[in-house]
C-alpha cells in the first residue's frame, strides 16, 4: 500500500516546499499536513496537490496527534510546525514556549502510543542553528557542540531538541533531528529579511537593518534543504542529528545590497535605486552576531550536496516574489 506521511506545519514555509518536494518524488504516497493555519501559513499553496489532505489543527492537541496518525496509518512524521520569528518571541515568548515545546512533546507522545511495537516508523524533528548561540569571527556549529541559546525562540527550539532526544534514548523512539541555518526562497512570509527587503524595494519604502548591519547568517535555499530532510528521513541513522548549512556566509548589509541590485536588474532600474532606501534601526535585543554550519556529516553519511549557489538561489527568490507582488 501507498505509505502515508504526516507533515505539521506543511502549510508554512519550509513546509509547503518539503509537502512539493515529497508529492513530486513520492506520487503514489499520501500526505496529511496539520497545520494551524497561523499568519504565517497559507492553504493556498497546497492547492491542487493530489493526494495531499489539510487539517487544521494544533499540534498541542495530543489527541488529534494520535487520530491522525492511527486512522491514516502515519509511518513517518516530518516536525515543523513551529513559532520561528525571532522579534515575536521577545515581545511575547508565552506562544512560542507552548507550540515549540508543549507541542512537540504532544506529537512526540502521540508517536511513542501510536507506533508502540511497530517497526519502520520515524519522527523527524526538524530545529535550527540558534540553539546553539552566537559564534565568535571563527568556526562553525556542528552536532557535538553544546547547547547556549540568547532568544525566547531558540530556548523553545533547544527544549523540544531536547525532548526528542530524550524520547529516543527512554523509549527508543525512532526519530532524527536536524538543526539548519537560516532558509530563503519561495513561499516565506513577508515578516522575514528577504521578502521583507523585496517587497520594499518594489514599493520604495525604506528598508530596515538591524544595528550596523554587520550581523552574519549562513544562508540556505529552501529547495536544498528540502532534500537534506528527505534524505534524512530516509536514509539518516537513528537517533542521529545532523547540521544543514549552505556554506554561504552573508553580513546582513551584503545580503541587502545584492537583494537590491538584483530587483533593480529584474525592474530595469538605475543601479543603486534600491539601495538609496536602506535604513539602520535599533538592533534587536540579544541578537547573535554570526551563525555558520558544518555540514560535513549530512554531506558526509547521506551524499547530500546543495544545487544552488547563494547567487543563484538568490536570484530564483527574487523572481518568485516579483511575481507574487505584481500578480
């Protein structure tokens, strides 16, 4: 029979591309997204996906968990139903303890009573880089370093990290976390850099950076990590975590500059159009100064490589947005 999966948050960002990539590798399976269908969420982009069924609902109801995985035969859960936006969780971090940690417990625990005896299940728990805090202008986050998160957000990643770990080694689940840097490309919500950037570019409206601009993300297409969490799904050793990076470090202000150069091109603007409405604003409280990842071992153990260099990835992201702005 057609295996189905369950994937929470598939109606989010890096949901709604992993719920493409599995339809389109995976055609005869089945996949059931639950979703809360927050501000951040769209049921718009699963539209027309055969054999993708949207139920909306919490993943801190343990009890719908364990409906859905029983009366759909659930085999594999893809975990990404989370609160992610950083400035959110300073002003009210209340929402984010109870999704990312009672949540993941709810599903976690749902998992343990569902599949209790059953081989050939997995949970994939997917977190981010921010558990482990700031780097210093040297080195890069890799799995065995120790956990220091500074937001709200990354302490309610590093708790349900935590939890999955703990589930693994008390009740031998089955399930494998991984921890990326931060993704961009198609379906993101507005609230986050680049979309935001764009969307300001294209209206002339000031664009905002955070302090002096200088603050470093290792910078991820979302296609590409895709393919690391279905290879770590499907390949990945229990119990194991695995870091997934796209060696592309970026100052925010470089990232801003390219973002402008490359919306004036596709507008056929004067160069530095875009970039006359760069604005500094008051850093955000806590911000970490640089994230890097060493991907070595998802590279390494499952031969994942990313396709897309930053350049190009980059470039596809401003086309998508460009024509989702102008209909």
């Amino acid at each position: 029979m057609p295996e189905t999966i369950l994937i929470t948050g598939g109606a989010g960002f890096i949901g709604s591309n992993l719920v493409h990539r599995w339809h389109r590798n995976h055609p005869d399976g089945r996949i059931i997204v639950l979703d809360k269908l927050t501000y951040a969420a769209d049921r718009a982009e699963l539209a027309g996906l055969a054999g993708v069924e949207l139920v909306v609902g919490d993943v801190q109801n343990l009890e719908l968990a364990r409906h859905l995985i029983d009366h759909h035969a659930v085999t594999r859960i893809f975990h990404l139903a989370a609160e992610s936006h950083v400035d959110r969780s300073i002003t009210g971090p209340a929402e984010f303890i109870q999704t990312n940690l009672v949540g993941t417990f709810s599903m976690l625990e749902a998992a343990r009573q569902a599949w209790a005896g059953q081989a050939g299940c997995r949970f994939l728990h997917i977190s981010t880089d921010e558990v482990y805090g700031s780097l210093g202008a040297e080195g890069r986050f890799h799995e065995a370093m120790a956990y220091s998160p500074n937001s709200p957000y990354s302490a309610s990643k590093a708790g349900s990290d935590h939890l999955v770990r703990a589930y693994h080694h008390t009740y031998g689940l089955d399930v494998v976390t991984t921890n990326c840097s931060n993704n961009y490309g198609p379906r993101q919500h507005v609230e986050k850099l680049i979309p935001l950037a764009i969307a300001r570019m294209v209206k002339g409206e000031p664009i905002p950076i955070y302090g002096d601009g200088q603050n470093i993300r290792d910078w991820l297409y979302v296609e590409d990590h895709c393919a690391a969490l279905e290879l770590a799904m499907t390949s990945g050793a229990a119990g194991r975590t695995y870091c997934i990076g796209g060696d592309n470090e970026r100052r925010n202000l470089e990232l801003v500059d390219l973002l402008c150069d490359l919306v004036d091109e596709a507008l056929q603007r004067p160069r530095d159009t875009s970039r006359k409405l760069k604005v500094f604003v008051e850093d955000r409280a806590g911000h970490d100064r640089r994230y890097a990842i060493d991907a070595g071992r998802v590279r390494n153990e499952l031969g994942w490589r990313p396709m897309e260099s930053f350049e190009s990835g980059l470039r596809k992201t401003v086309e998508w947005y460009l024509k989702r702005i102008k209909g």
